[in-house]
C-alpha cells in the first residue's frame, strides 16, 4: 500500500515542479501560492503536492471539481475538458484562486470509466477589481469589487481551447501577459497531470 501511495503522490509532486519552472508571476515561482491534486470522482481529495501551499487550501480543488459536477454533470464532462472557476460562494476564498480541472477517464477515451480529475489551484496575480492585485484592497464593500468573477466555465471542450475565456482573462487583468502565463503553466499541468494518471 505505501508504494502505491508514493505513487500516487508523485504525480501531483512532479505537476508542482512543472507549474512552479514555467509559470510567469512570483506568486507562483517564489510564494508558492498554488496547490496541485488528484481528485475522486465525487470531488474528495486523494492526493496533494507536498511544496505548495499547506493543506487549507486543497479544500478548494475538491470544490472546484464538485462545482463543475453539479454545473456540467459527470457524464457531459469528457476526456479533454478543463473547467475553470473562482466562485467565492462555492470555493469560500478570494477571487485570485482560481481552479482549473480537468476529468481523468480510463484509456483517455472520451466518455470512458470517470477515474477521478486532476486540479490545480494557482492565485492569479490580478483579476481587475479596484485595487491591482485585485485582493490587497481594505476597503471592498461586495465581491464585485474584488474582480473577474468566473462560475464554472469550460477552457478547453473536448481537446479544443475556447479562446474567448482567455482573451476574457487577459482583458480583465492589468498584467495579462502574467496573467496568461499562469493560466498556461496551470492548463499543461493540468492536462500532462491527468495523462500520467
């Protein structure tokens, strides 16, 4: 049993390197603010990378994953979707979390066996709002004024980018080019996390 629990673990710890070397901002090179996991089906967590941050905020990859659930349902969720979101209401953390998850099917097969997602949490380094930074304002009054609030919404749909939720992205943060960056390493750890699943 402990070998397959190294194992499993390794995966998410090799995601968390990958994300760390080729993210843009230093929220994610140097504070580390991100979390990186393995997700069952029903949304709990099964495994978190060890040099992120500490386990609080795991909770919110399994949330994540039970939002796109209960938005997208299991079954229209296939192999080569990612869904994105920062819900506030459903995650319980500020705007700049955002969850990005994508279903890990048996065989890589579109609407194969559902083995569980992979996920990754990074803090988007500033979504609008009042302040840059989007999360340093002491004076916000409702969560609109924090920024770019995403519900559960499909990056990518079976293999193919939506374009349109980036350039949604970008437009929304004063440091697009970060922005993008970040969103980029966490897709690709994403999506090369499920495949070694």
């Amino acid at each position: 049993m402990e070998v397959l629990r190294h194992e499993i673990l390794s995966i998410p710890n090799q995601i968390e390197r990958n994300i760390e070397r080729t993210a843009f901002s230093p929220l994610v090179q140097e504070y580390k603010d991100y979390a990186v996991g393995l997700v069952d089906p029903e949304g709990a967590l099964v495994a978190q990378s060890r040099g992120s941050l500490p386990i609080f905020v795991a909770n919110a990859l399994g949330t994540g994953v039970r939002e796109a659930l209960e938005v997208h349902g299991a079954a229209a969720l296939r192999h080569g979707d990612a869904v994105l979101t920062n819900s506030a209401a459903t995650l319980g953390q500020h705007l700049n979390n955002v969850v990005l998850s994508t279903p890990v099917r048996e065989g890589g097969e579109a609407n194969g066996p559902l083995i569980g997602f992979f996920a990754v949490l990074v803090h988007w380094i500033d979504i609008g709002g009042s302040t840059p930074g989007s999360s340093t304002g002491t004076n916000t009054t409702d969560v609109w004024q924090e920024g770019l609030q995403l519900p559960s919404m499909r990056l990518m749909d079976a293999g193919r980018r939506n374009e349109d939720v980036f350039r949604l992205c970008a437009a929304n943060s004063r440091f697009p080019r970060l922005l993008l960056g970040d969103l980029e390493a966490q897709l690709a750890g994403c999506l090369l996390g499920r495949d070694m699943v």
